[in-house]
C-alpha cells in the first residue's frame, strides 16, 4: 500500500462529494419540498485554508441543491458541479480544465457512485462510515465520519504533507 502523506503531497486539487462527505448524508425535507442540510463549521474553515494555500477545491455532487450553492460560494469555491449522477464526466472536465494529471488529484467519497472517480485520482479518499466497498478503494479513510469533521481532516492532512500546515494555522495563533 501507498503511504497516504506521500500520494496527498502532489495533489493540486481535490474533489468533494456532498451528501455523506460534507453533510452526514441526511436529507431534510420541509412540507414545501424545501431541502435543507447542515454543514460542520470546521469543515468549512479547514477548506478555506486549504484553497488559500493553493489548492484547488472542486464539489461533484449526485443532487442539485441551493443550499449547496450558497454553501460552497460563501467557502470561496467556484467549481461547482450539481445534479451529476455520473462524476466521472465531470471530474474529466474539472481535470483537462486545470490542466492537471490524475496524481495531482484527490477525491473524497462515500458511496458507491463515487468509485469511477475515486479509481483514477492519485489520492482517493473514505469518510469513515463510507460504503464498504468504497473504503476498499481509498488510499486513506478520515477518522471521523461524513458531516462530523472528515473534510477537515482531509483538508489538514493534505496542508500537512505539502507543509503548509504550520502557515496556514499562524493566522489563527
């Protein structure tokens, strides 16, 4: 098996799915077909720095929602790709478009469909409650589960094999 620190230092971009990655995978419905979700706060913080140390941060997501809009474009993150049922055509697109190889690119799922992704990055990643098979395929499973923190997990360790970890942390110390 790869070493996980040394697959993430070449990664210039990285790809998120939502539900069940960056939310628990919990689908809130109101009387008037609203959808509502909730994102952890230290996800959010942790993807900022991540984007402003220069890397890339892309979502290719199964379901449309504003919410997911609003989300993502308060985190800065404009590569937004919604009501993908199949990812892989968009992670080739986000790909060619910055112009990168697959082992410049991460990916973090949790289900089934997130596979034909995750088998062609260089650094394929598993929120903890992932779907058996899909943690079959990661190079690296987050200690916490999708929606409780995983994304910063990911986010740090990522800062942390391309050492910009301590830089990105000073702001706050």
């Amino acid at each position: 098996m790869q070493d996980p620190m040394e697959l993430a230092s070449a990664v210039r971009a990285i790809v998120f799915d939502v539900d069940g990655v960056l939310t628990d995978g919990s689908l809130y419905l109101g009387d008037d077909g609203q959808e509502y979700k909730a994102f952890h706060s230290r996800d959010g913080l942790g993807m900022v720095m991540l984007r402003e140390s220069g890397t890339h941060i892309a979502i290719i997501t199964a379901r449309r929602s504003e919410v997911v809009r609003i989300r993502m474009e308060s985190l800065g993150i404009t590569s937004v790709y919604q009501g993908c049922r199949e990812k892989l055509p968009a992670y080739d697109q986000l790909r060619t478009s910055l112009g990168l190889e697959h082992r410049q690119m991460a990916y973090v799922g949790d289900d089934v469909v997130d596979l034909s992704v995750m088998r062609r990055v260089g650094f394929a990643v598993a929120v903890a409650d992932a779907h058996p098979l899909v943690l079959e395929h990661a190079h690296w499973q987050t200690p916490s589960p999708g929606g409780r923190g995983a994304a910063r997990e990911v986010c740090e360790l990522l800062l942390r094999a391309q050492g910009k970890l301590d830089g990105a942390l000073s702001a706050f110390l």
